[in-house]
C-alpha cells in the first residue's frame, strides 16, 4: 500500500509541473493574441494542477489507519476526491462557456478578434504533445496502482488534448482563412469539459453508493473457496469496498450435515485466512448444512423447482434443510433485480407448496444477486 501511494504521488507531481508549465504558456499566449480559446484551454490546465493537488492530499488522508471513529479504515476518500475533482472540472467548463459567449457578443458588437503568431502555434502544438503523453502517463499509472482517480485525471488529458487540437484548428481558420470560431470552439471545449466533470462525478458517486464487485474476481472468489476440502457449495458472497482492495465481505458455504462444530470452526478458519492473504478480504463466514437426499427432500426440491422454472428472475435455490423437530422447510431464492414484486412472488411460491405439503411451514428468505 505504501508503494502505491508513493506511486499515486510521484504521478500527480509530474502532473502539476506539467499542467504548471502550460498553464503559464498558454495564458501569456493567450493575452496578448487576446484568444479566449487559449486562455479558457489554460484555465482547464489550472483546475488539472489543482486536481493533481487534490489527489496527493486524498490519497495521503485516505492510507491512514482505522480509528474508533472510522474502524473500516479511511479508503472511500479516494472517491470523495475523485468527487471533488468532478466539480472542479464542471466549473472550469462552466467558465469557459461563459467567457466563450462573451467573446462573441465581442466580436459581433465590437469588432474585437484574436490575432494569432507563430509563437501561438507552436505553444498550441506542444500542449497538445504534452496533454497526448500525460493522459498515456495517467492512464497507464491509474492501471497500475488501480487509482480510479489517475485514470479519471487520464482521460481528461487525452481529452484536453483533443480539445487543444480544436484549439489549433480555429487559430489556424482565423489566421489563414479570415474565418472567426474563437468563441464556438470556446463554448465545444467548455461542453467537452462538463460531460468529462460529470463522468467522473457520476463514476465516483457509484463507488460510495456502493458497485457490483468485478464478475471474474467473485467467480474466482467462489471457485477457490469451492476447492477446500469439505465445501460443498459457496453461496451469498457479499462483499463491500473500503477503499482500494480493501473489502469486507460475507458468504455461505455449503457442508455435510454430519460434520461437527470442530471440522466447521477448522473450515471457517482455512477459508478466512485464504480469503485474508490471498484477496485482502476480513471474510465472515456462514454455515449451510446441506440436508441429507431422502425420498422426501428429493420431492420438496423437485416440487419447488417446478413452481420456479417459468419465472426467469430466479438465478438459484439453495440452503434448503428440513427440520423434522418442528415441521419446518427452509431455503434461499436468489433472485435478480428485474423482479418487480419479490415478496408477492415469495408468498406465491410458499402458497403452493403449502398446498402441496399442508403439514408443514416455509421459511423462503429472499436473496438477492449481489
């Protein structure tokens, strides 16, 4: 963690000089040919430097170690970071929108237009190299260190390179063609700028929400759990971010009914320290005793899977145990998002097989496919 931290850093450095560098070429350029395209292009290379700023300061607050206030450590301010990076980029756009509009009022009540050297080509040219090679750099950094907010800080410099490239075409149709585009590609930047604000603030906002863990790692998960000796099945994995790499999950395993609460504790404790070292996951977990094949087991199953089969948003029935002390049936119905009445279609469910087995009483719990 330590490294990647230090890693994080290093990169978002390189970035300030670099956005510092451009920052200050493009608005002197920018002033005296009095291109608002320039100046608003260098206003978005400030709110990158100060983006990268952000970011040290995030990944420093967010590595520090759990306290009694915050016993699941400090992770998720990676993502209110990436949040506020959001709303930077969303008021640069919103500026350069802004001064893009006054720039045509100008030009078409004043008269007032940009006039363009070579020395504005050239620093024009070499931001868009600049912002080409720091949005690789980020991009592949981000990778890296799996910094959702390096990657976010990637894409909005490949943007920005695309938008400094527009830049050139208006400076190039103003000068050798007469043609006045300052304040549209103004405005084009600016849009370019609030759509990238936004994604990175939508992608954020998911990540505190709380998103669907990567389906290959939960299949790996599963899989390896699986091949311990004496799991008969994995079921109900949960499992719930803190940050990067930083989980905190439960899940079911299935066993042999005659298994003793010795062999159990042995399980649980394999299967949680390999979820531990191998994942970096405090792994809680849950005891299905799979209840024995009987005649009569064989025709509830059979009997519930046919009541079942039509509705597509069931994925999985599992857990199924009969206590015979009381009378009692027990399973879980995994069932998808989609199903728009989960409790009616329980108690449906419970219905019918109550007619089918009126001596007995149903316990369906109702999982969902997390």
């Amino acid at each position: 963690m330590e490294q990647r931290e230090k890693g994080i850093i290093r990169t978002s450095i390189i970035g300030i000089v670099c956005n510092v560098f451009l920052v200050i070429a493009k608005a002197f350029i920018g002033f005296i040919a009095n291109s608002v395209s320039l100046i608003t292009d260098a206003v978005n290379n400030l709110t990158d430097s100060l983006s990268s700023i952000i970011t040290i300061i995030g990944t420093k607050l967010s590595n520090k170690r759990p306290d009694k206030e915050h016993p699941y450590g400090h992770g998720r301010i990676e993502y209110i970071t990436a949040t506020l990076i959001g709303l930077i980029i969303l008021v640069a756009g919103g500026i350069a929108i802004y001064e893009s509009i006054i720039s045509i009022i100008d030009y078409f009540t004043k008269g007032q237009e940009a006039s363009y050297d070579d020395w504005t080509f050239i620093v024009i040219s070499i931001g868009i190299l600049v912002k080409l090679g720091l949005g690789l750099f980020f991009r592949l950094r981000g990778k890296k260190f799996k910094s959702d907010v390096l990657k976010a800080s990637g894409i909005d410099a490949l943007f920005d390179a695309l938008l400094s490239f527009g830049t050139l075409v208006g400076a190039i149709l103003s000068r050798f063609v007469g043609v006045y585009a300052e304040g549209y590609i103004g405005i084009v930047i600016g849009l370019f700028i609030i759509k990238s604000g936004i994604s990175v603030i939508v992608e954020s906002i998911s990540h505190i929400i709380g998103l669907r863990v990567d389906e290959k790692v939960t299949k790996e998960i599963k899989s390896v759990i699986n091949s311990v000796e004496g799991v008969d099945g994995v079921y109900d994995l949960i499992l719930n971010n803190y940050g990067n790499e930083k989980y905190i999950g439960s899940v079911h395993v299935g066993v042999k009914s005659s298994m003793s609460a010795k062999e159990i504790q042995a399980l649980e404790r394999e299967i949680s320290g390999i979820m531990y070292l191998k994942y970096n996951i405090i792994m809680t977990v849950g005891i299905y005793a799979q209840d024995e094949d009987s005649e009569f087991t064989r025709g509830v199953k059979h009997a519930i899977h046919e009541i079942i089969k039509d509705n597509k948003h069931i994925l999985q029935v599992h857990g199924f145990y009969v206590d015979y002390r009381i009378n009692l049936i027990s399973f879980d119905l995994v069932i998808d998002f989609e199903e728009k009445n989960p409790k009616g279609y329980v108690r449906s469910v419970e219905n019918r097989l109550k007619e089918k087995y009126p001596d007995y009483n149903f316990l369906i719990n109702i999982d969902y496919d997390y």
